[in-house]
C-alpha cells in the first residue's frame, strides 16, 4: 500500500506543476480585458454619473407620436439638435447590433477618442469630448459593468441629419478644429483634492458643459465660457452657473446645491424642470453626498 501511495505522489506533483505553469500562461497571454480586475460596482456608479443609460434608452412618448418605451441601452432615443435629429445606438451586449463583438479596445477608443471601431469618427452629439478624460480604471470597471447587462436586439437607426451634417467624414475636420483628447481629465495642482474631484465629475463624467456651456456656430463647446450657460437648449435654455448670472446659483450656498443634485429642490422651495430633472435623477442623485459636495466646492468657485 505504501508504495502505492508513493507512485501515486509523483504524476499529482506533475500535474499540479503542469497546472500551474498552465495557468500562469493563460494569464500571461490572455486579451487585457480578462487580466485588469474590473470592479463591476464602481462600473455601475460611473455608468450613472456618466448618464450613459438616460441617452441610450428610449423613454418612450404620450400623444400623437406615441410609442413605448425601449429596452434598456437598446437605444433609439431621438436627440433633436440644430443639426438634425440623432438616433442613439443600441450599446447592450447584442453580437449584432450593440457591442457583442467589441473589444475594451474598442470600447475606450470610441469614449475617450470619439472613434469607432472601423475608425470613422462619431458626431459630437455623442458626449465624448468630455468623456476624454475618463481615468483608465472607470473606463475598465464602465465596460466590465456595460458586459454584464442584458442583450436587446434593437436594430441602429439612422440619423435624420441636415446637410451637409449628414456626411460624417465632416467630423474629421471638426475634430481637428475642436477636439481636445484628455483635455477635459487634467488637474490642477494648485486646487483641493475636492476641487479636483468635482472638476472630474462635472467636466468628463456628469458632463455639464454639454447643457450648460454655449457652444459655436459647429457645436463644439466654447472652453473660454465654461458653464456660462447656453440660450438655445438643449430643450430651451439653460442657466448660467457662473457669479455673471447675478441671480443664479452665485446666491445658493454649497449646502443648496447639494441638496438641489439630490432632490432637485430650489432654495425658493421649486423644482428642476425639464432635462435637469432627468441629469437629477439619472446622475447627481445617484451620487454620494461626498462626490455630491466635490459638485459644489467646484461650482463655487467658477470665476
Ligand atoms: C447626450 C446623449 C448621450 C450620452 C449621455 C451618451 N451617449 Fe453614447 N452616443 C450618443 C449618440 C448620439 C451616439 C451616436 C454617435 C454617432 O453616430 O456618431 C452615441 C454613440 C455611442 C457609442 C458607439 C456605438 C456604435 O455602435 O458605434 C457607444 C459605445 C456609446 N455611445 C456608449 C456610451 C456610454 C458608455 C455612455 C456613458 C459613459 C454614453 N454613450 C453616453 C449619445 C449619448
Ligand atoms: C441635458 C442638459 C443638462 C445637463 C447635462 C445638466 N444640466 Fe443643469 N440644467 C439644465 C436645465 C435645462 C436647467 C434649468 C432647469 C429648470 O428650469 O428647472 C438646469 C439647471 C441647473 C441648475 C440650477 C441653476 C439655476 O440658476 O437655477 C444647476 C445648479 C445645474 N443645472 C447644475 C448642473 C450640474 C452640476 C450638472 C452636471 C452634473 C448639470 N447641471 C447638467 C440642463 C442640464
């Protein structure tokens, strides 16, 4: 019996050695989506701030146009613009029509970079010249949670865009015109920890200035006027966050704005109306009170 016990000893050694160099190998050559340990949670909290899901699902419409509401992330939201109307695209795990086949490659190229995977660049529309400054690891944990949600087979809608903001190779020259990669991400040294923060969660994840700062006859946002407010929409306009509108938020404490994220309660005792009552309940409310007050020490101090 001993013996056999002894001769059984050697092949287990051998297997596990075999296993382990095998395993190690796997881990060696295997694509990077499956070597970074995504943290899925922080995936779904970026997913929120970031409002992926408020356009890319479609909330459905009452009256005469009515239709109902889309499956989540299938896409097909109408986003009326100067330009034309677009279509959102379907971004659930469908082989077909979502990112099924996607690399992460793909995937931070076309959040970061604006480009999709055939390298045709996106229009604008799609909040990408604030998402650039997306830190690698949110890019990572987004897709991680984004390939855990379920599929929809909803096939992509084309855009109903006028000319010639119909051609999409336009969009090379306005990227070379207005687009800045990973502007949007850089921080100042000279400004709190919670300055900073706040700059991160408005400039690329909450995306304010697509609302908030006016843009350019091309629609690019103007830098210059960062969330000096934008008289013709997106749905009407929007309000001026800087001390210029003497009766804007200049007159709120931190606190006010704070609580106004969350529940979109005014001091005056109103509510956010319209596509801020969405960025309220989507996004800001799904905040922690923390990345809520960053929010607020950054708002006070726009000059
Ligand atoms: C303000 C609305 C809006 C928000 C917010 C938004 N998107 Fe989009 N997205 C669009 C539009 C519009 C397009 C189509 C752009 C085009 O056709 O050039 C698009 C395109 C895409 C594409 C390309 C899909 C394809 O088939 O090529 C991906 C991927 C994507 N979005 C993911 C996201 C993620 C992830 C988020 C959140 C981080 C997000 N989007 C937030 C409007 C939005
Ligand atoms: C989709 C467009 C859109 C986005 C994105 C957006 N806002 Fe707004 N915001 C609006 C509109 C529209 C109003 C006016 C709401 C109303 O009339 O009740 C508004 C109002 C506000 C107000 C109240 C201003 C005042 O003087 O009454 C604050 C503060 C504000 N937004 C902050 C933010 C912050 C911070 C973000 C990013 C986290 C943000 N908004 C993103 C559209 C947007």
């Amino acid at each position: 019996m001993a013996n056999v016990q002894i001769n059984r000893s050697i092949p287990t050694r051998l297997i596990l050695k075999a296993l382990s160099v095998g395993i190690l190998t796997v881990a060696f050559f295997a694509p990077p989506s499956f070597v970074f340990a995504a943290d899925v949670k922080n995936g779904e909290y970026v997913f929120h701030a970031s409002g992926c899901g408020n356009c890319h699902t479609d909330p459905g419409k009452k009256g005469k146009d009515a239709r109902p509401m889309g499956d989540p992330l299938a896409g097909g939201r109408p986003l009326k613009t100067p330009f034309g109307t677009f279509y959102t695209p379907n971004i659930t795990p469908d082989k077909e029509s979502g990112m099924g086949a996607w690399t992460f490659e793909d995937f931070r190229r076309a959040i970061v970079e604006g480009k999709a995977p055939n390298t045709a660049p996106y229009y604008p529309a799609f909040p990408y010249a604030s998402y650039t400054g997306m830190k690698e690891t949110d890019l990572q944990d987004l897709w991680a949670y984004m390939q855990a949600q379920p599929s929809h087979a909803r096939k992509n809608q084309k855009h109903d865009l006028k000319f010639p903001f119909n051609m999409r190779g336009l969009m090379h020259g306005w990227r070379f015109l207005f687009f800045d990669a990973k502007s949007t991400g850089e921080s100042d040294q000279s400004q709190s920890a919670e300055w900073n923060r706040g700059a991160y969660l408005v400039r690329v994840m909450a995306h304010c200035g697509e609302c908030h700062t006016p843009r350019n006859v091309m629609g690019a946002m103007d830098w210059g006027q960062e969330l000096a407010g934008n008289p013709v929409g997106p749905g009407g306009k929007i309000p001026d966050l800087t001390p210029r509108n003497k009766n804007g938020i200049v007159t709120w404490s931190a606190d006010d704005i704070v609580e106004y994220l969350s529940s979109g309660m005014t001091p005056e005792g109103d509510f956010a109306g319209g596509e801020m009552a969405e960025v309220i309940d989507h996004s800001t409310a799904t905040l922690t009170t923390e990345d809520r007050k960053s929010i607020a020490v950054f708002l006070k101090a726009l000059k």
